[in-house]
C-alpha cells in the first residue's frame, strides 16, 4: 500500500492568488437604479377601476343617508341566504 503525502501548499498557494486578484477586479461595484414600468392593459384596468369605484362611492353615501335618516330596512332573511351562498356556493 503506498501512501502520497501531498502538502496542501499548493492549494493554498493558488487560494492566495485568487483573493489577490479579487480586490484589484471589484473596483467600484456599479449600481443599477430600480425601475417600474406599467403596461398599457394595466393603465386601461386602473381606469375602468376608477369609473366603478364613483359608481360605488355613491351608492355607500346613499346607504349612509339612509342609515342616518332611519330609512334603511334589513332584510336578515336576505342576509342570511346571501351569507349562505357565499360560503356553501349553492
């Protein structure tokens, strides 16, 4: 059986030589600036977004107004039957 005792000088020699070429290479690291670009479908949705939305806020205000005024009647059957088809689906 023969046995080679090699010295990891070798090795560590040419780690050396790495991590000496490696600071002159880094220099300055260059940095790139984020950018956002949003797409012409997603501007086109933002403003079909932004009609719905009025649409919407009208028909809260007209909620509160009733609410306050004591107009506004609950429905609890209604309700319940719309809760139900949210969670079972039926």
């Amino acid at each position: 059986m023969n046995i080679d005792k090699t010295t990891g000088s070798s090795f560590i020699q040419s780690y050396q030589k790495q991590m000496q070429a490696a600071p002159a290479a880094k220099g300055k690291p260059v940095q790139k600036e984020d950018q956002l670009e949003i797409s012409s479908q997603a501007k086109e949705m933002y403003g079909k977004n932004t009609k719905a939305d009025a649409a919407r806020q009208e028909k809260i205000n007209l909620l509160k107004a009733q609410i306050e005024s004591g107009e506004y009647v609950n429905n609890a059957e209604k309700v319940a039957d719309k809760v139900f088809q949210f969670w079972f689906g039926k």
